[in-house]
C-alpha cells in the first residue's frame, strides 16, 4: 500500500479510514495533540458527560490481564485498610470497552426488571 497513490488519486474515504484505525499511541495523533490549532480547537469542544471507555479495538488479552491484576491489587488495598481497623471506601472499577451489545444486554436486563417489578406492582420509576 502506498499511502502517496492514495493521496494523488484522491482516494480521501481511504485515507481517513487508515488514520481512524490507527491506534491511539501513534506518532500521528501525538502530532495533532502537539499542534497549537489543534489543541485549541480540541480545548474548546464541550465535554461529554459519558464516561470514559478503552476503543474495543485496543482492548486485547493482555489489556484484560493488566486490567484484573489492577482490580486484584486494588482489593488488596482494600483488606489492608479493613485490617488495620478503618472502613474501606469503595474503590471504582477500571473501565472495559462498551459496545452495542453490552448496551442490548443492559436494555434487556433492564426491561426484564421493569416486567417483574411490575407483578408486584411497582413501577418503573421505583427501579
């Protein structure tokens, strides 16, 4: 693949798709991030109120690994501070990738409880 024929045959579509799947630790995006029109322009977008999740793309068997001994160390925080006597704070959980799916499983779990509350006669407010 030779990126300058792209460029001189305009295959913009092509382009854009190649750098979207570039990883995010790339020389590309830490020139973007350096470049002072873009930082302002990156400075001045709102911030989502969504919380922050690792692109499914990045999320391999060695991330999950990392990610399970973090919540195992974290745990073991926790048994550290019970131990010398003091209640633990809850400790947040390092976030996985989100995807489709994920959202499809929480919408089912979700109408499932409101179906089951609702023989009781609660609403789906009450939930």
């Amino acid at each position: 693949m030779d990126l300058a024929e792209w460029y001189a045959a305009g295959r913009w579509v092509a382009l854009l798709d190649y750098i979207d799947g570039l990883p995010s630790a790339c020389r590309l995006n830490e020139a973007i991030l350096n470049d002072p029109a873009m930082a302002t322009q990156i400075a001045a977008q709102p911030k989502s109120d969504r919380e922050w999740a690792p692109p499914f793309a990045e999320y391999n068997l060695q991330v999950h690994l990392l990610r399970e001994i973090l919540h195992e160390l974290k745990s073991n925080g926790q048994i550290a501070v019970s131990a010398a006597g003091v209640k633990p704070g809850d400790v947040k959980p390092f976030p996985g990738p989100r995807t489709e799916v994920d959202r499809a499983i929480a919408k089912l779990d979700r109408q499932w409880a409101e179906a089951f509350a609702g023989q009781f006669g609660f609403d789906a407010a009450d939930i």
